[in-house]
C-alpha cells in the first residue's frame, strides 16, 4: 500500500489504510504500507510494525528544488517493489504515489483508493494549493484509476465520479470507512447537558455551528459545547469571535486540537455529539473518519443529511439526521434529544448495526476481491 502522507500529519493512513490493512492481515494477507515522510521530516527512515502491519518511511529527498518531488516519488516506488508485491494499492490518486505508479511497477496490478473529490470542485478549490499542484491533482485524478485494474472508494458519491471517468462499474468496489465496536454505555455522564462538536472547521462555515447552538443555549441554559479541534487555516478563531458576538462563549469549552490518546477520556463525559455539513461536493464524497469515531464512543448523533451519514445512520441507527445547512432543524433536533435519554438509549442500542455491517473485518473481503479483479486483467495501458 502506498501512503499519500506518514502516520502522523493526517487521517488517511491512520483513519482509513492502517485499520483496513490490519484486517487485512487478519484475514491471511502479507500488507506492507510505505510512506513519505515529507509532511513530517522525523519520521524519515523510520519502520514501525503496527498489529502485524510493517509500515516503512521512505528517506528524505536530497535533491534540490523541485527535483526533490521527482526523488520522493522514486524512493517510494523502490521500496514499493523490494519486495515483489502482487498489487500495489495506492491511497488516494495523487501526489508522490502517484507519481511513483506513473513511474513503473513491474509485474504488480494496480489498485487505486479513492477517500476525497480532489480536483476542481474539490480538495483543490479548498486546501489552497499552488495552481501547478492545482493542475497536477486534478490530472492525476483522471488519470491514475484509469490505470488501474481495480478502484475502491469511500463513498458512493465517488463511486459515481469513477464511473463518470468511464471505468467499469464492475472494476469499481465501495469500500467506506469502518467502524469500531462502541466502547461506551448507553449512560452517558453529563446528565443530558455536555454536547460535543468534533471538527476540522471545514464541514460547514462555523457561523453555522454558531447559529445552531445560540438556539440551543437559548432554550438549554444549562448545556456546554465542547469544541475539540483546529482550524486549517484558524477557522476556529472566527468560530470563537462569532460565538462572541451571538453572547454565547460563555457556554463553549474550546479544547483545540487534542492528542487522539486523549480524546477517548473527553467523549466519554458526553451526552450528545452534533455532526454539522453544508451540502458541498467535498463533503458529499466524503466518509468522515470522526462520525465513526462518536459512534464507536457511544454517543448518540444529530447529524446533516449529507454523504454518507445517510449510509450509516439510516434506520436511526445512531442518530438522527437532518437536512443541511438548516440550523432551526438542527436545533430542534439536538433540543428533542437533550430532553429525552430514552431516545438517545435507542439510537445507542441502533447503532450495534452499523458495527456489524461497517467493521473493517466485514468491509476486509471486498477489498480482497479488488485485488482479484486488478490481478485477474487485463490490465489498463499504462
């Protein structure tokens, strides 16, 4: 498996490969993931064995200028194939993987993850990228699972997308992000008032979030909003200025960007978890890693309908979902299931079926038949 990134600057390879890998293992393959360091120089060189999965730091690049990218690529690739893999899974169609799969891979069939809308309309209208690296993303997008034998993605929206890029629905395999067992109890510890929003600040504009909870705390004086996270770009200082300005920093807790070892102990003090998205393309494609993480916590949910929150809630496995970008329904929603715990203890005892149906053991056989596919061909030009 090729890394977009190493194992600590981001989700993907903790939130999605690694535990998926892991499975993996468990169901008899041999999984390495190879990883560039570049987001995060300590790591370079470094080779951890992760519950039975080697995961290898490639070095840094030592060439100057923009040669180093062309270098980082090859080191990956070299690594990639030291051991004469069957199938190359490359994570996410761009960046230094992808240019070390447009590099050659030899005898290996190419499977290709796709987790985010990358290109235009995408990642690459919101991260800010240079206009080079603008381009670059979105021709990789295109191109690399066109390559590829197989493709998995984590939506359905980007299932779509594959197909649109003319790819076989039947080379095209759903693989969304899994879930682990809930951890919790159905009683929670704050007696119906600690509420909890878990974000990056990007899934909808935080005056958003603002105006959901100032009708909350209007109606629930005694309720607190327990902010975990960090802006990309200091997001949360608007969010924060704006709670200022609707009278309601009083009610906020703002812990900031936690280490995950800590974020267990926090969630375990909440009663309510809110899941807040505006209906954007980005956040149709996507499958939020923390949605799954408040439900393996055990907390139950009021969530937009957006992506694929409607997968794993329907039926109110977990929470209830309400349409985007509608603050009075989501405030409503979020008021019914402070006032009610025996509502809440439903959509707990609910949620033991997104367990079942979106554990990594469970979603572990589709990506194997992938590989069967890729390697079975014929294989794309490349």
């Amino acid at each position: 498996m090729l890394a977009p990134f190493g194992i600590r600057p981001k989700g993907t390879l903790v939130a999605r490969m690694l535990p998926l890998a892991q499975a993996l293992v468990r169901q008899g393959a041999l999984v390495r993931i190879v990883a560039p360091p570049v987001l995060e120089p300590r790591d370079a060189g470094r080779v951890e064995l992760l519950d039975g999965v080697e995961v290898r730091h490639t070095a840094l690049p030592r060439w100057p200028g923009a040669a180093a990218h062309l270098q980082a690529a090859l080191l990956m690739r070299r690594t990639a194939l030291t051991h004469q893999p069957d199938v190359i899974h490359l994570f996410k169609p761009k960046g230094y993987g992808g240019l070390a799969v447009r590099a050659g891979i030899g005898n290996a069939a190419l499977v290709v993850d796709s987790d985010d809308w990358e290109g235009r309309g995408g990642w690459n209208d919101l991260a800010g990228y240079p206009p080079l690296a603008r381009r670059v993303f979105a021709w990789q997008e295109q191109d690399l699972p066109r390559r590829a034998g197989a493709v998995t993605v984590a939506s359905r929206t980007l299932q779509t997308q594959m197909w649109g890029f003319g790819i076989a629905p039947g080379r095209v395999f759903y693989v969304p992000n899994g879930v682990a067992a809930p951890r919790g109890d159905a009683a929670r510890g704050g007696g119906g008032r600690r509420v909890a929003w878990y974000t990056r600040f990007w899934e909808c504009p935080p005056e958003s979030m603002v105006a959901i909870w100032a009708r909350v705390h209007a109606a629930r004086r005694d309720t607190t909003l327990v902010v975990i996270g960090r802006g990309e770009h200091g997001e949360e200082h608007r969010f924060l200025a704006a709670a200022r300005q609707a009278g309601i920093a009083d009610s906020i807790d703002y812990l900031g960007w936690l280490e995950p070892t800590a974020i267990p102990a926090v969630l375990d003090t909440i009663d309510l978890a809110l899941v807040p998205v505006s209906d954007t393309l980005v956040m149709r494609a996507r499958a939020s890693a923390k949605l799954l993480e408040l439900v393996a916590a055990g907390i139950p949910l009021v969530a937009s309908r957006v992506g694929e929150a409607a997968e794993y809630l329907r039926d109110s496995r977990g929470g209830v979902l309400v349409p985007p970008d509608d603050a009075a329904a989501f405030a409503d929603a979020t008021l019914l299931l402070l006032s009610d715990p025996a509502q809440r203890r439903m959509l707990l005892e609910r949620a033991a079926g997104i367990s079942a149906e979106y554990s990594w053991d469970a979603l572990a056989p589709v990506v194997i038949r992938a590989w069967q596919v890729a390697r079975a061909g014929p294989a794309p030009a490349r």
